[in-house]
C-alpha cells in the first residue's frame, strides 16, 4: 500500500466483433497476523462413525494412513476435523489418543458400536473427592466452566464468608478437606462440570448423588436454583464441621444385607453409603466401628478405615439435624425436570 491508499489499476479487453469489458482491480488488504496456536494438551478424542463397522475400520485405517503420512498436522485439529466437518451415522466409535504413534497402533483395533437409544445418567459424588486446584484447567481451556463457576461463586461467597476459589486454587490440601469447604467446593465444581457436558450436547435422562452429591443433582434437575442450594450447601458444611470430632467411618467388602445384621445390634453405627453390591460404608462411634470393620476382618474380607474428621451418615450427626432442618424449610422446592435418584444413607 503507497501512500496510505490502495494500489489501483484499470484493465480493458477489447473483443473482434466490437464487445469490449473493462475492468478496476485493487490492492487486497493486508492481513493480520493469525492468532497464536493454542496448542491442546493432554489426550483428545478421535470420534469416528459410519453406517457399518466395516465402514468405521476402513475410516479408521485411512486416518491411521493420513497421521504417518501428514506428522505436521496436530491431533487436536485432526480430532476438531472428525466431530465439525464429518456427517454422524449410526455405528462409531471413539479413540482416545495421546501421541501420534499411539494414534496410529489404537487405529488398527477400534471396535464400532452401534449407537443406541439409551439415556444418559449423571452421578455426582459425595465429600472425599476434593483436591487442590480443582477445576483449574477446565476453567482456563473452557468457557463455560469458567462462567458457571464464577456464577456459583458470586452466590457462596457471601455465604462462606471468603473466596471460594481462593480455596479450591490456592489453599492447602488440609484446609480444602475441611467439611465447611470441601462441601461448597464439591458442589461448586459439580454444577459447572455439569453444564459443560451440556454445553456439548449431552442431555442427562437421570440424576443421581451421594450426600453432597445430591444438592448437586438437585440443580442439574432443576428441583433447586442455584442461590437455594448454596444456602443449603454452605449451612451444611458449617453445621458438620462444628460438630465435636470423633467417630469413624470403614468401607467394608460385604453385602448391604449383612452389614445391616451387625448395624442392628450397634446402635451408634449406621450404613452411611452403599457403593456397589459387596461395597459399604459404615459409620459411627470409633470402638462400635472398629468392632463391625473387625468382624469382617476376621472372615477374611477386605476393610478399609477412611479418613475423616467426622463420622458423616451416623447418629453422631444428630445434634445439628434441628437447625439443619429449619434451613431446609426455608427453601423453594420445584418439580425435577429430571428424573432424580437419591442415594440410600442413614
């Protein structure tokens, strides 16, 4: 560009049988550099599908084929290609890649599936599964995430009486695992990773939670708005913690049946959760727990005594149910959107 105007020039063409055409060309713009590479870290996904196995392993040896022979072109732009330019049948399959090379050896064995009509179900977790820096890269890589958190945050703040992602970022592994934090952080992370499935597309047929879990659940179901259940939330972080500590909790290997054979007679233990067909979890007064915990020891099943500073789920936790309960009264309850299961516990 001279003079800070465009080039111009004038073109004519000038035919036999007297048709002339004349035309104007200008200089282009200059373009702007383009924007940095972002470059994905971590595995990506490389999602294939066709209208028959045999079309997603020929998909998949041509992609296997097309990585050895382009080494300049990122997995992640290859993955972004496969989910936005490619038309989505009814057999798939889903390769989850880390390097090139592995890329291309877990190509050669995809296993195509067909695609059913089943519902998706989302199950959110109880305290115990908080760690520093929580939701950390997921707010930095993904939008939605991020907003959602600071949503969630702008309402438990004031509630909590601090930053709550100062806690989950940059607080220590004890302070974290403290039940008036742990709680608030649990549930905070939960409703964001919630949204951001469905800002993919996933739609959840059903719900479920274990213990602070369920408040979790109880939004994504829309039984609850947010600012209700922070208030729920944080008042029961608070009113577990003040509790007088003590107490234990033990995962046993046994059937919830048995375990219940033993709880009857232990009036200070209590089923707390019920994680599979021979895992629970029980939880009361330490020597009451050690007695059930080593009952099952002693017939050769496997026990594990968890860390906790309370014995959640068990009578020890009846001192705060009154204040507990008047919170609860105080708020709104809608009808679920979505099927909601609650977790057993006592």
């Amino acid at each position: 560009m001279a003079e800070g105007r465009p080039r111009r020039a004038g073109v004519s063409s000038f035919g036999i049988s007297g048709t002339n055409a004349h035309v104007i060309l200008e200089e282009a713009p200059v373009v702007e550099p383009a924007a940095e590479v972002v470059v994905v870290e971590g595995p990506v996904p490389l999602v294939l599908s066709g209208r028959s196995g045999e079309a997603v392993r020929d998909q998949a040896a041509a992609l296997a084929g097309f990585l050895r022979e382009c080494p300049g072109v990122p997995l992640a732009d290859v993955a972004w290609s496969l989910v936005s330019a490619r038309s989505l049948f009814e057999v798939r399959a889903v390769v989850p890649v880390s390097d090139r090379a592995g890329a291309v050896e877990a190509l050669s064995g995809v296993v195509p599936v067909v695609a059913g009509e089943g519902r998706v179900a989302a199950v959110f977790s109880g305290q115990g599964s908080q760690c520093p820096g929580m939701g950390r890269e997921l707010a930095g890589r993904f939008a939605v995430f991020a907003r959602v958190l600071d949503e969630v945050c702008a309402v438990v703040d004031p509630l909590l009486g601090r930053s709550l992602r100062e806690v989950m970022w940059e607080e220590s592994a004890e302070v974290l695992e403290r039940t008036e934090y742990a709680q608030p952080a649990l549930f905070a992370y939960q409703v964001a990773l919630s949204r951001l499935w469905e800002s993919f597309g996933v739609v959840f047929g059903s719900v479920a939670g274990h213990s602070v879990g369920e408040v979790a659940a109880a939004v994504v179901a829309g039984v609850l708005s947010l600012e209700d259940a922070a208030r729920l939330v944080v008042a029961r972080g608070r009113l577990m913690q003040a509790l007088p500590k003590g107490g234990a909790m033990a995962a046993v290997q046994a059937a919830e049946d048995e375990v219940r054979m033993l709880t009857d007679v232990e009036p200070m233990v209590a089923v707390a959760a019920v994680n599979g067909p021979r895992a629970v979890v029980v939880s009361g007064e330490e020597e009451a727990v050690e007695r059930v915990a080593g009952h099952w020891r002693d017939q050769g099943r496997r026990t594990t005594r968890l860390r906790v500073s309370h014995a959640f789920h068990s009578p020890l936790m009846e001192p705060m149910l009154a204040e507990f309960r008047t919170v609860v009264g105080e708020l709104s309850f809608a009808a679920p959107r979505v099927a909601v299961s609650a977790a057993a516990e006592s």
